[in-house]
C-alpha cells in the first residue's frame, strides 16, 4: 500500500467518524474536492495525521464544526451571473406572481448572498411579502452570517456593476448602510427569510415549492449524491415550479430531466412540467 493509498484510507475512517459522531456525511462528495480541501485544513489544524485528528474529531464537536467550515464551500458574489438573475426577474417572477403564497428554497446559502440578491428581486417586484424564503446551508456559522446580511463594503462596487446587468435600475447603495468597512443591508429584506441548518446529504426535503435554487453546489458531488438531490428537489416542487443549478450543472443525463424544461437557456433554469391534460 503505498502513500496515497494510505491517505485516502485514513480520510475515509475520518469522513465514517464525522459522520457516525457528528452527523455531517462528506461521502457523496467528490473525491478529488474533499481531498484537497481536508489535507489543507490538516495542514492549519496542528495534527500531523489524520489517525489523530480522527480521534480529537470523535469528542470535539467545536472541531468538528471548523472542519465543516473549512470543507465546505463558502464563497458567493450578490448577483451571481447576472444573466440568471436577470431571467429570474423576466421569466420567474411573473409566474411566481400568479401564486397568492409562494415559497422558495435556496439550498447551500453560504453567507446569504443569494438569498440577498432574490430579496432584492422581490421587492422591486412588488413580491417580497407574497413569498416566504427558505434558506438552508450545512453550515451553522455561515448561516449566522446570512441572518445578519452584512458584507464586505469593499465587494459593493461590484456587487452594484452585478446588480445592473442584472437588469436593477435603482441606486444599488439604497439597500445598504456603510459600518465599519462592511455593508449592512436593510433587514427588512429578510424578513420573510427563513435560515436552518439542512444537510443535503442526509435530510429530508421542504413541502409543497414554486422556486428552487440550488447554484454551484452539485458540482462538488458524486453522481450518485447528485442523483438523490435532484429526486429531493423534483419531490417538493409543485408542477410549474421552477429548479435553478449552476452554470456548470445540468440535468441532462438525469433520471428527472424528462420531467423539465430549460427556460432562458443558458441559464440552467428548468421548469417542472404539468402533468398531461393539466393547466400550465
């Protein structure tokens, strides 16, 4: 057994542990990803093996909750691929609008970005009280974050040029105050956001969805994780809902696509279909 063969050995005893311990399961997550991003938080965590950090990781859950920061993907922009959000305001919004109550599931928030962004969609809409978000992430520190809707004041000046080819035509600076070097955004923007902690991996779905987001999680998956989150997603969306994924993901190939559409192609926004004879 050489090197490699040892540490992908000692990374598995290490991901069974997480799990077993702790409940976090990285098994579905692709090899290559995990691998770089836990031999780096090794390197920072003053262990000099796996063996040992598994067995500190079995009785620390503080640790353990450093590894999941470390290991899972944090880091979003307001306004991501603007062309998205610009078909999001053009070709979703106004089907959501025909909802008395919609409700939206942004899977894997990360700091709230996003879910900021939407919020800002809905309100120049005319929408942010007729729909309830839900917004989950593995990650409880960074849901934290998204809760305060704070960002780094030196991210605005793109976040604004984001905002525009998005299609935003207010002053972008009107959702926010400047504090301290960081950028607090109205907090009635989030008032009809709900933040939890959900594992992708292993929890069950929301009911009864007109909206999910789902963006550049799936890519660090292994196809048979994939698989499931994509049953999870098309078994809460109500037919003529709408599924978003990244840039780089797709359904093609998946056992739901027949069951979609892409509309505003390229943007990887799928539309659910009725069943025969229904009403679109």
């Amino acid at each position: 057994m050489n090197e490699q063969d040892i540490v992908e050995l000692e990374i598995g005893l290490l991901v069974s542990a997480v799990k077993q311990a702790h409940g976090y399961d990285f098994s579905g997550y692709a090899s290559a990803s995990l691998t770089r991003r836990l031999v780096a938080w090794l390197a920072k965590s003053g262990f000099d093996s796996f063996g040992a950090a598994t067995s500190a990781l079995l009785r620390d859950a503080l640790l353990c909750r450093a590894l999941v920061e470390d290991v899972t993907v944090n880091v979003s922009d307001m306004f991501r691929d603007p062309p998205f959000f610009k078909a999001l305001r053009e070709e979703v919004l106004p089907h959501l609008r025909t909802y008395p109550h919609a409700r939206i599931w942004v899977a894997g928030c990360a700091g709230g970005e996003e879910v900021t962004s939407l919020a800002i969609l809905l309100r120049e809409a005319g929408m942010d009280q007729q729909c309830r978000i839900y917004a989950t992430d593995l990650n409880e520190s960074v849901l934290e974050r998204a809760r305060q809707g704070m960002f780094e004041l030196r991210d605005m000046q793109r976040y604004t040029r984001n905002y525009q080819l998005a299609g935003g035509c207010a002053a972008f600076s009107d959702y926010y105050v400047a504090r301290y070097g960081r950028a607090l955004f109205d907090p009635g923007l989030l008032r009809n956001v709900v933040f939890a902690a959900h594992n992708l991996a292993t929890d069950a779905d929301f009911s009864e969805m007109q909206l999910i987001l789902c963006r550049n999680v799936m890519i660090y998956f292994k196809p048979a994780l994939k698989e499931r989150l994509l049953s999870l997603f098309d078994g809460c969306l109500t037919p003529g809902g709408f599924l978003c994924l990244g840039t780089k993901e797709t359904l093609e190939q998946r056992g739901i696509a027949p069951r979609y559409r892409e509309v505003a192609a390229p943007t990887r926004i799928y539309r659910k279909q009725y069943a025969v004879g229904a009403q679109a």
